[in-house]
C-alpha cells in the first residue's frame, strides 16, 4: 500500500509556482522539487559548452551527458552541475532563455522526467513545472495548473529582477513572457497545458499568502493534510 501523497503543480513563467509550491511543501511536511531548475541547470551547460540552444539535433546529443544532481542543504533545493553548485548561476535572464529552448527537445524531457520520477519515488513530494500532470506525475494525488495574467506575471517577474539587481524593462520583460508562452505551449514535446484532472487556479487578484492558502485547501479537498 502507498502511503505517499504527490502535488503536480504546473504554469506559464512567471506564475509563481516554485514559490508557491516551496511553501506547500513546507507547511505539508514533504519534498519540494523545482523542476525548471533542472531544465535551467542543462540550458546553462548548453551555454557554458558553447552549444546551440536553437540546434535541436545538437543538443539532443548531449542529453545524456550533463551530470545534474539535487540536494538539500538546510532544507532548501541545491542544483549541481557536473558537481558545481549552480543555484545562484540559473537564475539569470539568459539561462532562462536557453532552458525554455531547450525544453522542447524530446531527448531532454525525456532524461529529465525519468530524473525526476526517481527522486520523487517513495516521498511525499511536491513538484512543480511545465508538464508534471501530464507526464512526470499523471497518477499525482492532486494537480493544479498555477497561472495569472501576462501582465501580471511580468510585474512579478520585474519585482524579482529588480530585487536581484538584474532589473529589466517592464515592456522587455512582458514580451518575452509571451514569447515563452507561445513557444511552451506549441512545442512537440510535451507542450505545456493543463491535464484533464487539473484544479486551475488563477492568482491574477491574489497576493503570495492568499494564493498559498487556496493551495492548501486544494491540499486538504484531495484529502492531503499537514
């Protein structure tokens, strides 16, 4: 019998769903597992290999040739690439860039996603990203699919920048929103969407608290308590 519960939590950029789902993790007692920050980590060695991001057929060859590892230091979610603590290093406009093209590679999911089921294997786990319901997780205990206006999400995504001291334009920052937008949800490879089981929940008018208490009575409606 398994005792162990799973939250798919899936989204555009921007939409907050790693902060989110760290604080569901949390107050639930369970695993939190950024998967963008996996995609991000084989965008950056794509970057720091010299490799075209936008050549498919390059960087399927290296599919299985980054070593990415996750720990938990404190209790929080470390990325390691080739054995180098790259949390802070993925979290640039650029990697983002180079991790939303490369996502569409059938041979990168499809790496990531096997990862991905073996670190969450017997835990209670919450796990957020691109396609967590519909491919990494479809037997998930509870999915949601996190989003919020374009405009909104740029907003966010502006706050954060700017907090980080890499700020950006608010109309740069919007348009290539969208364009990350269009490229998740046409891409052959597990394009972004909702699964057909999933809880949409729009946090357009919500402030963070208010959009992790709503979280967490999806939680408890799935039977899921802390």
């Amino acid at each position: 019998m398994n005792d162990t519960f799973s939250i798919a939590i899936d989204g555009p950029a921007g939409a907050g769903k790693s902060t989110m789902a760290k604080a569901l993790a949390k107050a639930l007692d369970a695993m939190y597992l950024d998967t963008g920050a996996m995609y991000r980590a084989f965008g950056l060695a794509m970057l720091r290999q010299g490799v075209d991001i936008h050549d498919h057929d390059a960087v399927a060859a290296k599919a299985d040739a980054v070593n990415i590892d996750v720990n938990y230091v404190d209790g929080g979610q470390h990325i390691y690439l080739d054995g180098d603590d790259v949390t802070g290093a993925i979290r640039s406009p650029e990697v983002s860039e180079a991790a939303s093209a490369i996502s569409a590679v059938a041979e990168v999911r499809t790496r990531m996603v096997a990862l991905q089921r073996q670190i969450a294997a017997g835990h209670d786990v919450v796990m957020d990203g691109r396609d967590i319901g519909t491919a990494v997780l479809p037997n998930a205990t509870l999915k949601v699919y996190l989003t919020a206006s374009a405009e909104e999400r740029a907003r966010r995504r502006c706050v954060e920048l700017e907090e980080k001291g890499m700020p950006q334009p608010y109309e740069q920052v919007l348009a290539d929103m969208k364009e990350r937008d269009y490229r998740d949800m046409n891409r052959e490879a597990s394009p972004l969407r909702a699964a057909e089981d999933a809880v949409t929940l729009d946090t357009s008018e919500l402030n963070l608290e208010q959009s992790i208490q709503a979280l967490l009575k999806l939680a408890a409606g799935a039977g899921i308590a802390g």
